[in-house]
C-alpha cells in the first residue's frame, strides 16, 4: 500500500485530534497528551467485509450512519491509531486517508483515522466493531497486545469504568469509549462530533 507524505501526516494529525478534550469538558484529572506507539502494531490496518458481512445483516451503500461513537486505543500508554476504512469495501475513493466514496460497508466502519465509528443500528457491541476489523478483543487482548502479569484490558464509556467482557459494552449514538491494555491513561469522558456531510 503505497503511503503519501500527506496521508501519514493525515493520520498524525487526526490520532491527536482523536486525543483532544472537547472544548467544555469538565476534567477530574488532566489532559494527558499521548504520542502515538512506535511500530506497526500502533497502525493496524483497515479490514473490508466480504464474507463476514453476511453475519451482520449484509452490506449497504450509504456512507454516513445514522448513529456514531468515538472509540480511543491505548496500548502501554500509548496511542494506537484505528484507521479510516474498516468494514468498507469495494469501489471506495479514499483522499488524504479519508474515505469519501464508497459502494458497501458493514454494520459498524470508519471513514477516518482517528476513532470515529458509523453505525447503521443501535444494538451493536464493540465485539460487532472488532469483528468487522477482524481483530481480538477480550479480557486480556486488544489487538496484538496481551495484558502483563495479572492486569486486564480496561474500558471506559464516558468517563466511566465498565466491568465484564469488553466486547459486551453496548456502542451508544455519543457515547466515548475508551479500552486500554498495560498501563492507565485518564480517560476522556467525553467526544465533540464534527457535523457530516450527508
């Protein structure tokens, strides 16, 4: 896959916006800026749906979702960047990293780096997400991370420390998720959505 300086620089910029605090968010502990990890594993790459697509409810042509969460990856302390383009396939135009056409997309897909999921229906678990991106997530694995010693995976949904499974956490219209592997970063508990373009 053939990088531009434009589209590395593209996913840069919007891991760190991912990062950013919403312009009135009230803080119990400080903004704690987080580079992005070093390494392929901190850039996974995007997955299309063929096959898998059927176990949710199929394929469908429009971009934008009627509902959204932001998901943020921490993985020991650093940021792990979700790229634009999971569970998007076939025939899409991609600019600057960001998917601006396409003919399918499963259920739940990005069109950006930086952590913001379409959702085509309320329901959805994040075990739905990371199915679609064909990557793990359980009790003591996100990604190609595998918790240290006795720690867990951990998960915040606006602020808030969610017990159980982390695929079991419901993707709410709004909400912010944040699941972290070997160390602890303050979670954001809260997501400004920029307005799409529909």
């Amino acid at each position: 896959m053939r990088r531009s300086g434009y589209s590395v620089l593209a996913v840069s910029v919007a891991a760190a916006l991912a990062c950013a605090p919403a312009a009135n968010a009230q803080w119990e502990a400080p903004f704690v800026p987080t580079p992005i990890g070093a390494g392929p594993e901190y850039q996974p790459p995007a997955r299309w749906p063929l096959a898998g697509a059927a176990a949710f409810e199929g394929l469908d042509s429009r971009l934008h979702g009627p509902l959204r969460v932001h998901l943020e990856l921490f993985a020991n302390r650093r940021v792990v960047v979700i790229p634009g383009g999971i569970g998007v396939s076939g025939g899409r135009t991609v600019l600057y990293s960001h998917v601006v056409d396409a003919l399918w997309h499963a259920p739940a897909w990005t069109l950006a780096p930086g952590g913001v999921i379409q959702l085509e229906r309320p329901g959805l678990r994040l075990a739905d997400f990371f199915a679609v991106w064909g990557q793990p997530l359980d009790t003591r694995r996100l990604l190609t991370f595998e918790a240290r010693g006795s720690s867990r995976v951990l998960v915040f949904v606006n602020g808030e420390r969610r017990q159980g499974p982390p695929g079991d956490v419901i993707l709410r219209d709004g909400d912010q998720i944040v699941v972290e592997i070997n160390g602890y970063i303050p979670p954001h508990p809260s997501f400004t959505f920029q307005p799409e373009r529909l």
